[in-house]
C-alpha cells in the first residue's frame, strides 16, 4: 500500500467522521453516535499499523478532537443505562434523573467543543505526513502482536473487569485492520483467512455487551444522594448483586472463548498452500 493509497484511505475515514459529527450535532441519536466511535476506531486502528512502519511519526489524534471523541461516549453510555434502567421499571428515580442530566451537561460539552475546524485539524495533522510503502511484513507483524497481546491477556490468572474490557480493544484492532486489508491490499487475503474473524465478531460482541454491564455497576456503585429512598438503595443493591454474578460467569466464557483464539498463527503461505 503506498503513501496514496494510505491518503485516500485516511480520507475517507475523515469524511466519515464528518459525517457523523455533523449527525450527532442536529440531534445526538444513539446510532450516529455509536456510527461516529467506531469510524474512529478503525481510523486509531490503522495508525498503529501506519506507526508500526515508522515510531516516529507524530500519528496521534488533537487534543480537541479526542475531547469530542469522549464526550461523545459519555452520552452514549448514558443513553445505554437509561433505556436498560428504565426497561427494568424498578424504582430509580434519583439516579434516572442524574442520567437526565448527566446527558444534557455532555451535549453541552459536545456543543461547546465541536466546530467544522476541528476536524480540518485532524485531517491536515494526518494528510500532512509523509508516509512510507505499508507493506505485508508490517500487517502479519501487527496480526501477529494482536494476537500474543489477546494470549497474554486471555491467560492471566484473574483479570480486572478493565482488563477484559482491554481483551476487546486489542480484538477490535485486530479485526478493524483485517478487514481494511482484506479489501486494500491484495495479497494479504491470503492471510486473513487464517485468522478466526467469526469468533473474533461474536466474541468482540459478547465482551461489548460485558462492558456495558460493567460500566452500570460501576457508576450505581459509585451513585449516591441524600435524597435516595430506601426502596432505591435496595433496588440499586438488587441490581449490582445480580450484574455482579453476571460478570463473572460471562469473564470466564470470554477468557476460554479468547485462548482459543490465542492459537492462532497468522503466517505467510503461497496460495498453493
């Protein structure tokens, strides 16, 4: 892949962007939010590829721009545990209310942060680099270090609910550049078959949905009021007893799920192969 095709690709991440930043500002839906994250995902995605080719190129994203980028997920996260609580119908009115208001305070933030320039900046920082050739040594190199961080991860004796969370990053890596290869770069097909892209999805899905459930128990844990009613303490108690076993049952099925995916080895073979 040469520097113009690396540029056409970034640009096209960058329209994306666009796109959505101009969506989530005429109304902040969940969706174009949700749209929004993952383009800049698989934009980071690929400059950890691009920086593999070169450690000092300054690939890293304004300071403004990644203000939006969390801001964006703070909304989002909230809009999440809105629709779970309310769906529950349990008696949560102080938090469904810090909820109502947690979101407003964050579309302010976004309103208060977001201008077209922003993202002028970002493509100018990223359009401006002069990059070398992105060849497929560097992209079995990448599979393969997602991999041993997926094993290394997968294989510790009692993860943090941060560190599966963490699984998930290097999952979403490795499949968000998997999948931009596979389309850009002819010869590296051959090697993307090797990898499990089914289980590295559904897994991918199944520890998102974990991640969720983890982000709720943290912020009820953390939640209080001194205006909380009994009945909201035991309900807000109710819920993180049962999200607790939750998490636990559903580590150890991403923990066996990911070491099965850590034997993969994603090397080079002719297609006579």
């Amino acid at each position: 892949m040469d520097q113009d095709q690396i540029k056409y690709l970034l640009k096209k991440k960058i329209k994306s962007i666009k796109h959505y930043c101009r969506k989530i500002d005429k109304g902040f839906n969940q969706e174009d939010i949700h749209d929004f994250r993952v383009e800049v995902k698989k934009l980071r995605s690929f400059l950890k590829v691009l920086r593999l080719c070169d450690n000092n190129y300054k690939l890293r994203l304004p300071k403004r721009f990644k203000r939006l980028y969390q801001i964006a997920g703070a909304v989002r996260d909230a809009q999440l545990e809105y629709d779970k609580l309310s769906s529950k119908q349990l008696e949560l009115p102080r938090y469904i209310s810090k909820l109502k208001h947690l979101i407003t305070i964050q579309e302010q933030e976004w309103k208060k942060h977001y201008a077209p320039k922003t993202i002028h900046k970002l493509e100018k920082r990223l359009l401006d680099i002069e990059y070398p050739t992105l060849d497929l040594d560097t992209i079995i190199s990448f599979y393969k270090k997602k991999i041993d961080q997926i094993t290394t991860l997968s294989h510790n004796e009692d993860p943090s609910f941060i560190q599966v969370h963490n699984l998930r990053k290097q999952i979403k890596d490795l499949l968000y550049v998997a999948k931009l290869t596979k389309k850009e770069l002819k010869d590296a097909g051959e090697y993307i078959i090797s990898l499990p892209m089914k289980e590295l999805d559904q897994l991918a899905k199944i520890i998102g949905d974990f991640n969720d459930r983890r982000n709720t128990l943290e912020h009820l844990k953390n939640f209080s009021s001194k205006h909380i009613s009994p009945l909201e303490v035991a309900a807000i108690d109710s819920i993180c007893n049962e999200d607790t076993l939750l998490l636990e049952t559903e580590k150890n099925v991403i923990l066996e799920m990911a070491q099965k995916i850590g034997t993969t080895n994603p090397s080079k073979k002719s297609k006579k192969d």
